[in-house]
C-alpha cells in the first residue's frame, strides 16, 4: 500500500499556492478590471464587460501621448536586446579564452547589480549634466555660440536612457554566458579544427548553433528588462522622452478610470508576446541541434 503524503508536502503546496496567487493574483485582476464596461471603475464588482477602455486608450489619454511612450520603449528594448546579446557573447568568449585584468572587468561588470537602482540613475543623470557644460564650453571656445545656446542636452532615449538599461541587462547576459561557457565541451572546436576549420568557420559554424538557444535567452532578458525597466532610467532622460514605464507610473497619480488598466494589459501582453515567440525559437533551434546530430 502507498503511504500517505507528509504533513510538510501540504504545508509547501499551500505556501506555493500562495506564491502563485501573490505573484499572478495583481495582474489577473487587473486584466478582468481592463474589460469594464464604460461605466465601470478601479474596483469590483465590474459593471458590464466590454472593450470601451480599450478603445478610449487607442484614442489617447489627453496630454500624454501615450502611443510616442509605447514605440519609444519598443524600439528601445529593441536595440537593448541586440547590444546586450552582442556584447555578452563576445564578453563571454573573451573571458573564456583569459586576458589580463579579467577579474577588474567582471566585477566593475557585475558591480551595478548591487548599487541602488536609483543611485544609477541619479549617477548617470549627473554625468550627462557634465557633458551637456563639456560640449557648450567646447562649442563657445570653437566660436559656435548659436549652437552652445540652442544645445538643449545630451541626454536622451538612445545615449543615457541606453546606457542605463545596459547596466541593468548585461551583467545578466554576462552571467548566462558564464553558466553556458562552462558547460561547453571544447572537443567540438578541437574536431572542427582538426578538420581544417580556422577559428572564424569554429565559431561560425559550431559555437555559434550550440549556443543559439541560450543567446535567445539572454535578449529575452534584454528586452524585457528594458521595457519594464523604471527606476534606473527615472533620472536619465530627458525630459520629453519618457518611455512608457515612467508614463504608466506618471498615470497613476492621475487616471482615474479602468483605461491605466487597459494600459497594462496591453503592455503585459507584449511582455508575454515576446516571452512566447522566444521560446518557440528556442524549440525551433533545439530541434534543428537535434536533426543534425
């Protein structure tokens, strides 16, 4: 006879169930209050159901421009992505082969994982000040007075508001490319080397497929980062290219209707769009691994 479960077995279940609810319950609620019907409000019990906010968030929300936020982040997300997964790939093959003050780089790499998000922020936002005094003195001592003077600042979506969210993502895509470095069996660049393969073709066409999977990781982490990413960009740009992380936070302090809900929804949705496009290229690329071998 089978003996029955331990008391422990239920104690962790009812503390997973709890994890679950606490981790899933915000954003279930917020999906079925996104659906409210037009004389709904922020709280249960919904009055009617239908896409009213949807459609009353496609047409604007007053003086934000809520559509210039949504591409903003979305295109930087983008480019987030395909830096974080460039440089963590040739970081890790770099750190892989051993050069001199490899240690020095790895944790000044990491280091940005244990400061303050919003010390970040605030330090990245003081350094562009510095630039934007740099390039007037620099400007007026070239006689370029007319620029100096209309010379706003440096800072925006695609220098400092980069910069930011690249020292939040690649120490992540760093560390991934550590764990999959490790795991990698050399005998496979030994056998294509042994077949007249130069260290271009190895990388090409060995390292490069057996990594593949991994690397869609790392610019899931990029991107996702990136687009929900708040705190560490709140100082660093400027100050008409918020990304629409900072317009959702501005939104709550002013929309009092179900459309901020709708807002969510449609941005989680992205978050789960990219998620599940991510693991069916992983899927596609593990099955072409498996046909070749």
């Amino acid at each position: 006879m089978s003996e029955g479960r331990p008391p422990a077995f239920y104690l962790l279940a009812a503390v997973f169930g709890l994890f679950v609810l606490f981790l899933y319950g915000p954003m279930v609620i917020i999906m079925l209050l996104a659906f409210q019907g037009p004389t709904g409000g922020l709280t249960f019990p919904m009055h009617g159901v239908s896409v009213h906010w949807f459609a009353s968030l496609w047409g604007g929300l007053g003086v934000v421009d809520i559509w210039a936020a949504f591409g903003r982040s979305l295109r930087l997300g983008v480019v987030v992505m395909v830096l974080t997964v460039v440089i963590s790939l040739l970081a890790g093959y770099a750190f892989r082969r051993g050069f001199r003050g490899a240690s020095v780089v790895f944790y000044t790499a990491v280091a940005s994982l244990i400061v303050p998000s919003i010390i970040v922020s605030l330090g990245i936002g003081v350094q562009f000040r510095l630039f934007d005094v740099a390039i007037r003195w620099v400007a007026e001592a070239l006689g370029l007075s007319g620029f100096a003077e209309s010379f706003a600042t440096s800072a925006g979506t695609f220098t400092s508001g980069l910069g930011a969210h690249l020292t939040w993502t690649l120490p992540f895509g760093l560390l991934i490319m550590f764990a999959v470095f490790n795991r990698f069996d050399p005998r496979y660049e030994e056998a294509a080397r042994d077949l007249g393969a130069t260290s271009w073709q190895t990388f090409r066409h060995v390292v490069l497929p057996l990594i593949a999977p991994s690397l869609v990781g790392i610019g899931l982490f990029g991107f996702t980062l990136s687009w929900d990413e708040a705190a560490r960009s709140s100082q660093a740009f400027g100050s008409d290219q918020n990304t629409l992380p900072h317009e959702l936070t501005g939104l709550t302090t002013t929309v009092t209707n179900p459309e901020i809900y709708a807002l969510g929804a449609v941005t989680t949705t992205v978050s789960f769009a990219v998620i599940v496009v991510s693991l069916l290229l992983v899927r596609a690329l593990r099955r072409r691994q498996a046909r070749t071998r």
